[in-house]
C-alpha cells in the first residue's frame, strides 16, 4: 500500500472512529490505510492526557514539519503577493494551489497558516480573513428531524445517473441559510453541481411560497442553464410543483439525514458563513450583498476544478 500522508480530514475522521471504539486495524480498514499508518499517527501526535485531538495533532504535525524541513525563505515581497489573495478571502489552499499552478510561486497551505498565526501573534490581521476565524461549534447528536413530509416527491435514486458524474452541467442543487430566527429572514442558494457556480435570493419571509418565487426568479436569470435542481427536504420547499409549473425544471429531493447527497451545496454553504454568520440577523441583507457574495465566491479558484474559478468554468460550458 503505497503510503499517503494524513490529511486534515483524515485526522478528525480517526477521532470519530476511535470515539466508537474501533481497533486501530477496523480504522485502518475504515480510511483505506496501513494499519501501521493509523497506529503511528496516534502514538506521535496523541496529548499528553493519551487522548488524541485532531486539531492538535495537526498543530503537532505542522510544528515537527516546520522545524525539520528548513525551507527556503519567502520573501517580503512574496509574502505581499500571499497576503493580497488572502485578504481576499481566500483560503491558504486555495492561494497556494492558484500560485502553483500559475507559476508564480511554490508555497505549501501550511506555511501560510503558519505565516498567518504568526501575524495574528504581532497584532496583524489576516486571521480574520480565514473562513472559520470567528466560528463556535457545538455538535449535536441523535436530533430527531421534526420537519413536515410531502407525498409524491422525486427521490434522488429517480435522477438520471449521468447527474452523478458532473460531467455535465444544468444540473443544480439548492438550499437555504438561515439568518436569526427571530428575524425569520434567510437567503436560498443555488449551485450548479459541475462547476460549483452559485446563485443566491433573498428570502424575506422563510415560507414555502416565498421560496419558490425566489427560486422562479433564480431560474429565470439564467432559463438555459437549469436542468434539474436537486433539495432537501425542508418544509420551505414544498411548493416546488409551483417552480416545475413556471420553468419547466425538474425537482429531487435527497434522502433525509443523507447530506452528502448534496455536497456542493452544503459545501457552499460553508463558504457563505464566513459572510454571513450563524446567530446573526439578516434583515439588513440586501439582494445585492447576497449578488456580491456570490460574486466574491464566484471568483475563487478552486481545487476540484483545477484552480479554475467557478465563474470560469461556468462560462466555458
């Protein structure tokens, strides 16, 4: 097996595993590894306590990385030319994969994380620009979905199974982000699934009538480019017979509890916390900061499209 350094990703999916008491050969087999692999990771970047914290063990990793490899010095001028994509909001792996792959510069994301922690530590503020700089999390378990039901949905197993491969684009997945709930003011978001393009509408009212005029109007900005548009099943979107009246589109809708059936969506709506937070009122939002928002994301290169940007892959189709 050849041997493939752990990601990120990889370690919080180690804690999960580890939490449900897998051995470490069951992990192994879970992420596709050399048991070997899973054992030495624990063993080197476990805490003191013996428990073994994702976020510290890339701290770890990085530190051991940073100390060991003795790169070669950036230059003031080229932190300059990180710092400019940085401040617009991108991540470190998205400048570092953009300056790859233009030529301009060899610099790994976890140098600029480091660079960036170390300018939050002199009174700089560039932390502030990364995605999660103010984010809270909670998690919670076993919630039971108390949302309504509607008969007579298209599942998602009813789509045509060229929609998975990407290969093709017209095909949308949609959402909403919900701003405070006293204010009840949410904004829909739509993305197309090959190119990550997204559009988003602004949601006075978080009711199933509001959202699809707004999805209608969505769709009709671009007439050509919907096919099929994917959702869950919250009970905003239980007017969608009203959207496939109007444009023609066709709607599916995901198996509940099931949201990686709708990644690029719920992936993109991530993104969009950055810019509008959880616990915060929307009621300020206008529909031309959700067009800059979606404009500013539009622009950002990314990885699974080769450090293309969406706006420009969706141009191309």
């Amino acid at each position: 097996m050849k041997y493939r350094q752990i990601t990120s990703g990889g370690r919080y999916a180690i804690s999960a595993l580890r939490k449900r008491g897998l051995s470490m050969r069951q992990i192994a087999a879970e992420l596709g590894r050399a048991h070997t692999t899973i054992s030495r990771e624990i063993r080197r970047n476990s805490c003191n306590d013996g428990w073994y914290r994702p976020f510290k063990a890339s701290h770890r990793t990085r530190g051991r990385r940073s100390r060991s490899r003795r790169n070669a010095l950036i230059t003031p001028e080229q932190w300059a030319v990180v710092d400019r994509y940085l401040c617009m909001d991108w991540s470190p792996e998205q400048v570092s994969g953009f300056l790859r792959v233009e030529g301009i510069m060899q610099i790994s994301h976890e140098a600029i994380y480091l660079h960036v922690w170390a300018d939050r530590r002199t009174g700089g503020d560039l932390w502030r620009h990364l995605r999660h700089a103010n984010k809270r999390c909670r998690k919670r378990y076993g919630g039971r979905d108390w949302r309504g039901r509607l008969a007579g949905k298209r599942h998602i197993s009813e789509r045509p199974p060229e929609i998975e491969s990407r290969e093709e684009t017209g095909h949308w997945e949609i959402d909403t982000v919900m701003g405070d709930d006293q204010a009840r003011h949410s904004a829909v978001t739509v993305v197309e699934r090959a190119t990550g393009f997204l559009q988003m509408g602004k949601l006075q009212r978080h009711r199933a009538a509001d959202t699809a005029e707004c999805c209608i109007e969505l769709i009709r900005r671009r007439p050509d480019a919907f096919v099929t548009i994917t959702s869950d099943n919250g009970t905003e979107f239980h007017n969608y017979r009203d959207v496939e009246a109007a444009t023609g589109v066709e709607f599916y809708f995901a198996t509940p509890h099931h949201s990686w059936e709708r990644g690029t969506n719920e992936n993109t709506n991530g993104l969009i916390r950055q810019y509008l937070p959880k616990r915060t009122s929307f009621a300020h939002v206008t529909q031309a900061d959700l067009d800059a928002i979606a404009a500013k994301l539009n622009s950002r290169p990314r990885r699974r499209l080769g450090y293309k940007t969406p706006e420009e892959c969706y141009a191309q189709s």
